[in-house]
C-alpha cells in the first residue's frame, strides 16, 4: 500500500501548512485579523489546503502560551487528536502529528499514532521535537535535559517505536532512559511501513539525528545562498548512511497583489506586535535550557534589524513578503538552493490561503516546480 502519498515522491516543490493548530499560529501581533485557532477553522482549512493540492498540514506541540496582550498559542489542539480529526475529514493530504519526546511514553506513542495512521490510511507523519520551552516542562513537572541528552533521549525513544511498528513482540529493552519488558504493539502501520518522520533542529546534534533518522528535516535559512552548502551536506550525509532526506523551511508569507498592499498590511502587523509576547519567546528560546541553534546575542540583533520578520515568524523564521510574482521568484530561489519544500504561516490561514493558490500555485505550475492540479471535490 502506498504511503504518504505527495510526501516522499510528487511535486519538485512541496507546500504545506504550519501552525494553524495554534491561536496566532506563528505571528506575534494582537491584530484583529489574527488566525483563531477553533476546531470549526482548522477543519475548514484542512478541507481546503486538501482541495487546494497542499502537501501537508504541520503543527506546533503547544501547552502553554507566550503571555503578552494576546497570550499567542495560549489556545492549542493536542496534536495527534487533532490530526486525527482532520485525516478523517480529508482525502489526500498529510496531517503530521507533534510530539515532545520527553513528555509521552513511547509505547503510549506508537499506539497512539499507529491509530491515527489507520484513520488516515497511510496519511499520517510524525514531528518529533525535544523540547526547549522550560515553561510547559516545569508545568508537566519535569526538567529539560541538556541539550546533547535531549537527541540521546530522542534516539533511544524514537528506536522504541520502530521496533513497537515493526511487529516484533515480547522484547525486552534495557536503555539509558527506558527499561521496558516484554513489549507487543499491534496493529502495525498502516501498509506496514511507518510514517514519515520529520525533525526540526539546526545544531550539531539536531542535524545529526536528522540525518540519521528523518525523512524531512526542518532547517534555519537566513538567506538561500548561505544554505546551499549546508543543504547539500545535508543530504550527502544521509545518503551516505543509505538514506533520502528532504530539507524544508518553515516561512511566513504575506501576497498581496500590490507592493502598496503588502508594505501596509506588514506594516500593521509590526504595529501592532505582541512585544512582551516575543520577548518571553527569545527569553525561553536563549535561557539556561534553552535551544543551543542561535546564541542569545544573534537573537538579539536579529529581532533588531528584522522585526517584521520576527513578528510574522514565530520570533524569526524565513519570511516571503510580496506580490503573487515576487513570492513566485522567492520560492522559486528557495527551491533552486536545494530546499524541497515550505511550511507556510500567514497571519489568517483561512483569508489568505485561497489568493495564494489562486496566484502563486499556477506560477509554480508553469515553472515546473509543482504539477497542474486536479480538482478535489471537498
């Protein structure tokens, strides 16, 4: 049975959708326009990213929000329930399920997203993240390992769900981390493949596992031409352990159909920024546990000189503003530095996704980068 169908083959140049699952989704700004994170919207977007041809649908694993006037994320869905619920709504596209590896068993895990799989006949990824923000452990009362523990951590969790998936049953398993005992898990994944796996880290250790374990691989970019090297690292590392790893970027994007239009749009998103919001996020993101991917120092300089991109992108993720034309020719530069694909935020997924496939997706038709769609009937 084919598995995860557009993922792992399909278009030159993959899309999906990121954070919706969140209130705010990735934009720190109290705009009244702000994405509202209900069931009611996220199950209409997920129709309509389905009959636009999208990818993938990606959350964040959200427990707590950042504070601030809008309290961004402070309202989330659990992520595999949620993916759930929408791969049971839709036809073809994947719904990825988050996951902080420290907080979940991972036989609990297996179980719980082998199901999903089922629901959505082979539709189904796993986000494996490790966990940076101090704020949600300390609620689940727990502590952040180190950062070189935390992917340690991930492997020997990750390496016990595989062989839960595997069939395999009555094992026994003495790790660093995890003493288990005759351990069984059916059903298997759906086709008896396991789901595609996506990881998100940028240091040293993040990349290695990446590389080692991941089929896409969330990277930073500050600008396409200073990651064309450490792409194709990438992916000559993988290949080297026998294994085809994509690399995407998460990115904001603002199309409008007029420079004009996008200039104040972003204007009065960074206007009306959520500060306190976004400095309790770099606060979390630079502190004694905190991610090792930037110092504290590089944060601070780029919330400087790129505010619209920090406030659009969850604290700095690439950011594409432009007319349907200039954000065409930007993925296009994205696509052409070895990048396979873009997890999007827009400000209100649910207002701004039908402009962009109107304008943009047929440009990326005619480039090659994606295949004419094929009308999906919701």
């Amino acid at each position: 049975m084919r598995r995860n169908p557009g993922i792992l083959d399909g278009n030159p140049f993959k899309l999906g959708l990121f954070g919706s699952n969140c209130s705010g989704g990735l934009a720190f700004t109290a705009v009244p326009e702000r994405w509202v994170a209900s069931w009611d919207n996220n199950l209409a977007l997920a129709i309509a990213a389905d009959a636009t041809g999208l990818e993938c649908l990606v959350p964040v694993a959200r427990w707590k929000g950042f504070g601030g006037t809008t309290n961004v994320n402070g309202t989330s869905f659990e992520t595999i329930t949620w993916a759930c619920g929408l791969l049971a709504a839709t036809q073809h596209i994947n719904v990825f399920g988050t996951i902080h590896a420290p907080m979940v068993h991972p036989i609990f895990a297996a179980k719980q997203m082998v199901t999903t799989d089922h629901v959505g006949r082979g539709r189904f990824g796993c986000n494996i993240v490790c966990g940076w923000n101090e704020d949600e452990f300390t609620m689940f009362g727990l502590k952040t390992h180190e950062h070189e523990t935390r992917y340690a951590f991930a492997q020997e969790w990750w390496d016990v769900i595989c062989r839960v998936w595997s069939g395999a049953s009555g094992w026994d398993f003495d790790g660093t981390f995890h003493h288990l005992r005759a351990v069984a898990g059916e059903p298997r994944p759906y086709g008896g493949r396991p789901p595609v796996m996506m990881n998100a880290g940028a240091s040293p250790a993040g990349r290695d596992f990446a590389i080692r374990n991941s089929d896409l691989h969330f990277d930073y970019c500050r600008a396409p031409a200073e990651s064309i090297a450490r792409i194709r690292e990438t992916k000559e590392r993988a290949r080297a352990h026998g294994r085809r790893i994509q690399v995407w970027i998460p990115a904001s994007i603002v199309c409008r159909p007029s420079e004009r239009e996008v200039s104040e749009f972003t204007r009065h998103v960074v206007e009306n920024a959520d500060w306190e919001a976004l400095d309790h996020n770099y606060a979390l993101y630079t502190g004694t546990y905190g991610s090792r991917s930037r110092s504290l120092e590089e944060t601070q300089q780029h919330r400087l000189h790129n505010q619209e991109r920090a406030v659009l992108g969850y604290g700095g993720s690439y950011s594409i503003r432009g007319t349907p034309d200039q954000v065409t020719d930007e993925l296009q530069v994205l696509h052409a530095a070895g990048f396979d694909g873009v997890a999007i935020g827009f400000v209100n997924y649910l207002e701004e996704l039908p402009y962009f496939a109107q304008e943009v997706l047929p440009r990326l038709e005619r480039l090659g980068l994606r295949a004419a769609r094929t009308a999906i009937q919701p």
